[in-house]
C-alpha cells in the first residue's frame, strides 16, 4: 500500500474538495490555566484535591482541546497532549528502568527532570492507550498519537546502564514498538514518533534508521507513520532518511521562512510532506493569505497527493487564542488551496532539477 | 620523590534546587533575564548563600581544592564576556553539541577586564577560610571560540584581545594556589595550523598572570596531536586529560610527547548521573600511572572531566565525594 493509500482514510465524509490536503497538528497545545491552578492543588498537601479530582480535570481538558481541534476544522485531531507533562519525562515514569534525581539545566534558569537509565529498560504499564481510547470517544475525528521517539528517550536521559547510547535507543525502539501494538489494537491508525534529538545530532540519522526498524516491525502498512524532526540543519540528514520506514515527515519550516526548503528538491521527496505552515514560536497569527503562500512551497517538494498541513512544531507555549488562531487559518488555508487545485488555478509543475552530467 | 594526589573539580557547578526556584522567580525565564553584572539585591543576596552551600559541599567532602562555583554563570564558559561592557548579547545558541544553550556574545569594541570574576574570587576566599582556593576561566581559545568578533575584525588580533582580556581578570584575582583554564574547544573545534602555535600563545599570556599553578583542561575527547604538541609549549603546569571521553587517544599523547610535570586526569565523568566508586578511581589512576612506566609525577590532580552544571544536585555532591575519597585512598596507596 502506498503511503497516499493510507492517508485516504482521514478524508472526512463531507470533504468538499477533490484535493485533499490532510491538516493536523504536532501534538501539544497550550493548557487551560485551571488546568495549572488544579496541578498546583493536587500537588499542594493541604489541599483535599485528590487523584479522582485531578483525573477528571485532565479529562475535561482532553474533551475540551480536542474539541477546539474539531472547531478549528482539523481532519486529524490530538488531545493537545493535556496528561503530559514533558516529553521525554511522561514516558519515562512509565518505564521500568528510569528513576529521576532532580532537575538539571538546560539554559538559564530553564531546567528538566532529566531521568536516567539505571537498569535494564522494561515495558510495565501502557502509556498511551487510556489517553487515545479517551481521545477517540470524545471525538468524532480521526486522532493522531504523538509518540516520543527512542533516540530522543535515550539521548535526553542519564545512561547509567547501557554500553552506550546506541544500545539503549534499540531497546526502546522494542519497547514503542510494544506500545504501538497496543495502540493499533485499540483502534489507532496514525502515529507521529517524535524524534527532536535527531536534529541536534545529526550525524546519527543510522541510528535512528535502525531504531525505526523496530518500531514499524509487524506494524500494519494502513496505520500511518510519520516521524517529527525540528530545529536543525536538514542538509545534514537528507536525502539519508528518505530510507526510514515512515510514511511521511513532519518537518519545521516556517521558522526559518523556508530557507531549507531546497534541501528536499534534489533528489525528489519520496515520502508524504507534512509541512510546518505556521511559526510555533512567534505570537502572532499568520493571515490565511500567508499560510496559503506558505502551502505552495510544499508543492514545490511533493504533489498534493503528498502533500500535509501541519504547524511547525507543538504550539504549547503559545497563548492559546494565537494558537488557536492559527489553527484555524490553517484549516482555512489549505481548503482555499484545495480549491484552487481542483480548478486548475494552481501550477503543480515542480521545478526539475538540471541533470547531472554523469 | 612522592606523588601528591589532589582532589578538585573544573567548577561550573549546578545551582541547589532552592536557588534554581528562587532565581527562576526572581530572574525569570528569557534571555534578557540573564546574568548581565548589575543584578539587584535579591539576586546578589540569593547568589550568596548559593555560593555558602556549595562552598561548604566541598569542605564537608574534603576537596582539596576550594572553587567558587561558577553559580552565576549563566552563560557557562562564555559568561566573563556576558558581562563585559564592550560585548552584546545576542540568540541563544547551542553549547557545543549538547544539549545546552547560551547567549552568543559579540564583540561590538575593545574589551576592558571587569573584575567580575575576581569579586567572586573574593567572596569565595571568605568562606574558605584558609582552605586552598582555585581560580576558575574559560581558555581563550575555548572563549574566543565561544565568541563572536564584530570589531577585531582579524582571529588572530581578537584571540590575542580575548587572551588579553583573561589576563586583565586574572590580575585582579585575589590570592589563589591553582587556576584551571578550560578549554573543550582545543578538542570540539581545533585550531588549524598556525592557529594551534597562537592558542599556545595565548593560553601562555594568560598563565603567566598569575603565581598560582595552572592546569589546562581540555575536554569531550583527546586533543589532535599537533594541538597537544603545541599547548605543551606554553608555560603553564599541568594538561588534564578527560579519560571518561577518550582514553587510548590520550595515552597516546603523553606517551608519544611526553606530557608535564604535574597533571590533571579526568576520571569522573561530570555529565552522567552514574557515581564512580572512589576505589574504582583510585584503581584508574594507578592503572594510567603504570600505562606511563617512567613517569612520576609531582602532582597529579583528581577531576571531574567537565563542570557538572548538567548533574542533579544531589548526583553532583555524590561526585565530590567519590572525588575526594579516591585523592586519600591514593594517597595511602603511594604510601
């Protein structure tokens, strides 16, 4: 089955368009403030704000953000990732083998509970199938699940237990791996490995290659994988990770006003596109004008049958109104984009790179 | 002759997790609520009793060498150009190839000393009491490195301002037994040709400013041998060697060019959370001393291969310990 294949199943039943250009989100959204103020009581020992209390808030605010997702018109929607905490720190309660020992720094006054390995890493409880189950039932919509990837989980952690790093990031990937059976089992059809670290060390997309390997084995080829990478040079890891076996990437571009976007001319874009459409750190929502601009510099990559439209990154330090706002200009956007493709308004002629001479 | 085994640490260590909550607050998170030099009161005071805690750390240990800190180095190793007069602070941009961030600092005119650091020396020779006190800087290289130059407009020129510079801090530097110059970027980034005789010269300028011993510490790895042959050539009293990052490398240097009379091994490993056994380090340091055969050394110094800013407090006290008890235990040995 081809990637476009299986990306058929999230075109909703009233599409209006021929085109369909997917729109989903990377995973975090901005929390409510009584979501905060209710941690803070659960937290506080004199308070009576117990764990049942603290449950059902998280689960209001999963109802409530993937319902502004609906609102905002995404095809593909996420709970805005409301039960996480920290991306490397969530999944890392949840495995046997992390213990955590404070914060440490990453700049100015900016720290994260890195945990370390301390032991051989072992699956224990599931760590996302309460949080999808509950996303699917509050949602008409189909639900991505963002994952961290293993490289990331290994390479944020303290090692304290393996040769090296190389070596734990393998036996994570078995354990995603374990944890996307479940997932799959209990209905999910898209799953996002979120895999930042590559970016920052990019001499080691063999690892991640690798890794990913594990994490697709004896995965059926209708669920759909991508992989999310961001902030980094990309020159530096393509075309080497058009071989990982993903459906699609989610790549950070707007940031930078796509001045990496010909990195993925030469050779040709072999996978599906999910291109960042909206800057995830600037306060400031893009008018529909310019994410439409924005979408056309994906057609100069992919088709639009390989083409999905996503922001650049979680959008969970945004305040919630902007990220809202961009959400939807972007659903909005790329419906104007639709419909100038099913016109035939739009040149989809992707430039051809010269030959070689060879 | 006897070796004389002294326990101590590159400094840069982490803030105790009361301070990180207190500063968070009092500081904030952006950039621009960074350490400039002018902080308020609150923010002094706070630093202060930080600097009490990790002072005492070490003389609770039983580190034979007593540093600062380096608390308020917000900006890591570039941090004596943060609060420079001459230099703006611009992006945070990534430390090396960690998974750290700090301001890159640009050289807008000519560079003045600050006495910065040395007011922290002083604070930090208070409290020690008597106790030997070690002087911790960037090497130039490493700073100039760190650094970018918008007024020198030559590398040579603006590695010899930033060499410059240090000695200016240095002159003003109270009392202290040694001084440690890091220099990661002799390792991540090496000086070309030319340039490593001009590192050499400018990590010499800046030892030759004080009385103290100076031990040169590169590390995240072995230096290239041509950059080891020529940092050899400054004066200065003893070259660590980061044995977590890279043992055969290092070995190779010193038996292939000879090394100082004193040196500094790194056997901890000050970014990870795993505590070496003092035994286990003791047993590393015979173990490097019997790789050398001939070699005796008078002073051989017991480190962390880097800072540990990057440790759980409690994992970075634990790593002093260990430092301190493998230092006797060596000491009993060659006894």
């Amino acid at each position: 089955m081809s990637t476009n294949e299986n990306k058929e199943q999230f075109r909703q039943p009233d599409h209006e368009h021929d085109h369909f250009l997917l729109t989903t989100v990377v995973g975090s959204y901005p929390k409510p403030k009584w979501l905060n103020r209710a941690k803070d009581l659960y937290e506080d020992e004199d308070s009576d704000f117990d764990a049942d209390n603290w449950q059902e808030a998280k689960d209001d605010a999963a109802r409530l953000i993937t319902a502004e997702h609906e609102r905002a018109g995404l095809d593909v929607v996420v709970d805005g990732e409301m039960r996480r905490n920290e991306m490397v720190e969530f999944f890392a309660h949840r495995i046997e083998g992390y213990e955590f020992n404070g914060p440490v720094k990453v700049w100015g006054h900016n720290y994260f509970d890195k945990p370390s390995v301390v032991s051989e890493v072992e699956y224990d409880e599931s760590w996302l199938v309460d949080e999808y189950e509950f996303t699917a039932d509050a949602s008409d919509r189909p639900v991505k699940v963002p994952i961290t990837g293993p490289y990331t989980l290994a390479n944020w952690s303290f090692n304290e237990a393996y040769e090296d790093d190389d070596a734990l990031t393998v036996e994570l990937a078995d354990l995603v791996n374990e944890e996307i059976e479940k997932l799959v089992d209990a209905g999910a059809r898209y799953i996002q490995i979120d895999e930042p670290a590559l970016a920052t060390t990019p001499d080691d997309h063999a690892i991640v290659g690798e890794a990913l390997e594990h994490i697709v084995a004896d995965i059926p080829e209708e669920v759909r994988i991508g992989l999310h990478v961001c902030y980094g040079d990309y020159s530096r890891i393509y075309p080497e990770i058009l071989e990982f076996p993903v459906d699609e990437f989610d790549l950070e571009l707007a940031n930078g006003d796509y001045d990496q976007l010909d990195v993925f001319k030469d050779p040709e874009f072999s996978k599906d596109l999910a291109l960042g459409v909206c800057d995830a750190h600037v306060a400031e929502v893009e008018s529909v004008e310019q994410i439409e601009a924005n979408i056309k510099k994906g057609l100069e990559v992919v088709p639009p049958e390989q083409l999905v439209i996503s922001p650049d990154c979680g959008v969970k330090l945004l305040p919630r109104d902007v990220a809202y706002g961009k959400m939807a200009n972007m659903v909005q956007a790329a419906r104007n984009v639709e419909a100038n493709l099913d016109a035939g308004e739009i040149d989809v002629e992707r430039g051809v790179p010269t030959p070689a001479d060879d | 002759m006897m070796t004389e085994y002294v326990s101590t640490t590159p400094g840069l260590y982490p803030l105790p997790d009361w301070a990180k909550d207190d500063l968070s607050d009092l500081k904030g998170h952006q950039k621009h609520d960074l350490i400039s030099g002018d902080e308020d009161v609150a923010i002094t005071a706070t630093y202060e009793e930080a600097r009490e805690d990790v002072i005492d750390v070490q003389q609770d240990t039983g580190l034979d060498r007593i540093v600062e800190g380096q608390l308020r180095w917000d900006d890591m190793l570039a941090h004596p150009l943060a609060v420079a007069d001459a230099v703006e602070t611009h992006g945070i941009v990534r430390y090396y190839d960690n998974n750290n961030f700090y301001r890159e600092p640009v050289v807008t005119d000519d560079l003045e000393p600050t006495g910065d650091i040395a007011s922290e020396l002083e604070a930090a020779a208070e409290l020690a009491q008597g106790d030997d006190l070690q002087a911790v800087l960037p090497g130039p290289y490493s700073l100039y490195d760190l650094a970018t130059d918008e007024h020198y407009g030559d590398d040579g020129d603006f590695l010899a301002a930033i060499a410059a510079f240090l000695e200016g801090e240095v002159d003003a530097f109270p009392a202290h037994e040694t001084l440690f110059l890091l220099e990661p970027s002799l390792v991540e980034t090496p000086p070309a040709d030319g340039e490593d005789a001009r590192a050499s010269e400018a990590i010499d300028r800046v030892a030759s400013a004080t009385d103290a011993d100076v031990i040169v510490q590169p590390y995240w790895g072995a230096l290239e041998e041509k950059v080891y042959a020529h940092l050899l050539d400054a004066d200065i009293d003893a070259v660590g060697f980061d044995f977590v990052a890279n043992q055969d490398d290092n070995l190779y240097n010193i038996q292939e060019y000879g090394t100082t009379d004193n040196v500094a091994l790194g056997l901890a490993d000050g970014q990870n959370t795993l505590v070496e056994d003092p035994e286990a380090i003791r047993d590393r340091t015979e173990w490097v001393d019997g790789q050398l055969g001939v070699t005796e050394f008078e002073t051989v110094y017991l480190t962390t291969n880097t800072g540990t800013f990057y440790l759980p407090y409690g994992k970075y006290v634990a790593k002093l310990e260990a430092l301190a008890e493998a230092a006797d235990l060596a000491e009993v040995t060659a006894a």
